[in-house]
C-alpha cells in the first residue's frame, strides 16, 4: 500500500468493531498485513458522521479535504487503481 507514498497518500481503515472485537482486529490486521495506520472507531461516531451505510467502506478524498470517490463493498485492484487516480496528481 505504499505506491503512492512519496505523493502523499495515506492509507486509513477504521474498525467500528461492529461484527468483532479488539482482538479479531489485530488478528485481522496480522493475517493480512496491513503496514498502514488501522484506527478503531468505538462509539461509531466516524461512521456516523461519515454516513456509512455498509461496510467496508471506502472514501478517496483529495489533498483539498473533498470526497472524490465513495465505494460501498469490496475493491478490486482495477477499481482501487481507478480511484486513485481521481486523488493523486499526475
């Protein structure tokens, strides 16, 4: 997840801890190793704020703070690559 790195893109995942807990988090996180900051949301108050309606959810926002992109379900490696290109400068 560090194509990007030098340009500026930083990776987040947000666990609302809705269908797991703590430490099926971090078992997650190591079986798939995830080498990018996983924060926890507990009172759902990002999700909330952010109106997620399923999960994973993902948001691709532009170095100005603005939503490009949101995308409901899993991603595959073609629609990430696409994505990115809607928040990263050339």
């Amino acid at each position: 997840y560090n194509w990007n790195k030098g340009k500026g893109l930083r990776v987040l995942a947000i666990d609302t801890l809705l269908n797991d807990n703590r430490d099926d988090m971090r078992a997650f996180v190591k079986q798939f190793n995830m080498n990018f900051d996983v924060l926890v949301d507990e009172t759902d108050a990002i999700a909330g704020g952010w109106e997620v309606m399923g999960l994973p959810t993902t948001f691709f926002v532009k170095p100005d703070g603005t939503v490009a992109k949101v995308h409901v379900g899993q991603l595959t490696a073609d629609q990430l690559k696409d994505y990115l290109k809607l928040i990263m400068p050339n």
